[in-house]
C-alpha cells in the first residue's frame, strides 16, 4: 500500500507540521498538505484533517478558556458554508485536473500568509473568511490561512485557542464533506492511522522545542518549503497532462 520510505516520510512530515501547528495555532497543513501530496495524493485532504482536527483539539483544550465563543461562531458558520461549496466541486468535478486545483490552493494560503494587509475583527469579515477557509481546508485540507488573515491581529493566546477550535470543528466538517463527496477507501482509512503518531508526538514535543525557535526565521522556511512545493504539485500535474 505504502513503501516503507514513504511511510517515514510522511510520520517525519506529521511530527514537524504538529510541532508548528501546536505551537502557534496555525502553519501546519500549510506544510504538511504539499509535502505528503507529493509523497502520496491519497495523503490530502481527509488523513491530514483528521490529524489536524485530533492536534486542534488537544491545543483548544489546553488553552479553552482563552477561546473567544461568539468569535469562533462566526468562523464556524462560513465554513459550513464553504464545505458545503468545496463538496458540490468535488462531486461534479471529481479527480478533473484536482493536482492543478490542490497546488493552487497551496500558493494562495501561502500568498494569504505573507499578505501584510490588516482587516478589521467583526462577524461580517469572520464569517467570510470562514466561507474560503471552509472551501480551501475541504479542497486542500489548509482551512487556516484566511481566517488567519483577519485574526492576526487578536491577543496570541486567544488567537492560538480559537484557531485551533476553529480548525478542529471546521477540519471535521471538511473531512466528513470531502470523504461523502468521494468516497472512503482502505487506503484512505490507513493513511490517516498512519498520520496520528507523528502528529501526537509532534504535540507533546511543541511544549519544550518551539518557545525558543526564532519565529520570522520559521515562518520564511514554512513558506519558503510549502511554496515551493506546491509548485511541484502544479508543474508535475502539468507535465503529466493535468
């Protein structure tokens, strides 16, 4: 199913994207979905929403009472919306041209991250955002980056707790909407187990590694790695024919 190279890969890659996600509430299937689409598509989006939705769950409980309820609301309700969109595209496109798609989807979260572009906190300009992250997470399992963009400016504990709520319920509305959508198979199912325990290492590690990680410096490699291979994704879908 999986070689034994690929599967080292991918726990290496979980482990990494955890520590991140863990530690700052986002970043990590920015990194992940790229990296393990190209060792293996079946990789993006469901094992790494699952993985992702178990991690946001244990940070969002680390940090509940730092999470902004009426906040997280307004998220949540666009990305119903969103998901419900991003699984219309996936059962009346299917497997069209989906590489092109999910290495596109990969360059805007990246662009979104590197924006400097400040947007005011309000239900309005959440629940949009929530609407293209809920489409974005479904389509290429990175649902942080919009929303990120419009909370960036909330207090660091706050925004690293109700990100993660955030992506634990909305990456759970993406998987369950992606997975109806197409269809759950064997590999699929052991793709995601393979998942959980580098990305559950990966959190326990975030409590001692990443409080002394320069974070610019760490935010240009994440972009630079994420970017680069998202590139990948789209140059070998073109190369292959889309």
């Amino acid at each position: 199913m999986f070689t034994l190279e690929d599967s080292a890969i991918a726990v290496a890659v979980a482990f990494f994207s955890s520590l991140v996600q863990s530690s700052f509430g986002i970043g990590g299937a920015v990194i992940a979905a790229p990296l393990l689409f190209l060792v293996n598509p079946v990789f993006a989006p469901v094992p790494i929403l699952v993985s992702n939705v178990v991690i946001s769950a244990l940070a969002g409980r680390r940090e509940w009472d730092h999470v902004q309820r009426s906040d997280l609301g307004a998220m949540l309700s666009g990305r119903f919306v969103g998901t419900l969109l991003a699984a219309g595209f996936v059962v009346a496109f299917g497997a069209t041209h989906f590489d092109v798609v999910f290495g596109l989807m990969v360059l805007g979260a990246v662009m979104l991250l590197m924006v400097g572009l400040r947007v005011a906190i309000t239900p309005l300009t959440l629940a949009a955002s929530g609407v293209v992250s809920g489409f974005m997470g479904t389509i290429s399992s990175i649902g942080g980056p919009p929303i990120a963009l419009v909370y960036r400016d909330a207090p660091v504990r706050q925004f690293r707790a109700t990100m993660s709520m955030q992506l634990c319920i909305g990456g759970a509305l993406s998987a369950a909407g992606f997975a109806l959508a197409s269809g759950v198979t064997r590999e699929l199912v052991y793709a995601t187990l393979l998942l959980l325990p580098g990305s559950l290492l990966g959190y326990h590690a975030s409590g001692y590694n990443l409080a002394r990680v320069n974070q610019r410096a760490l935010n240009v490699a994440v972009l630079s790695i994420s970017g680069g291979a998202g590139l990948v994704v789209i140059l070998r879908a073109l190369a292959g024919g889309g």
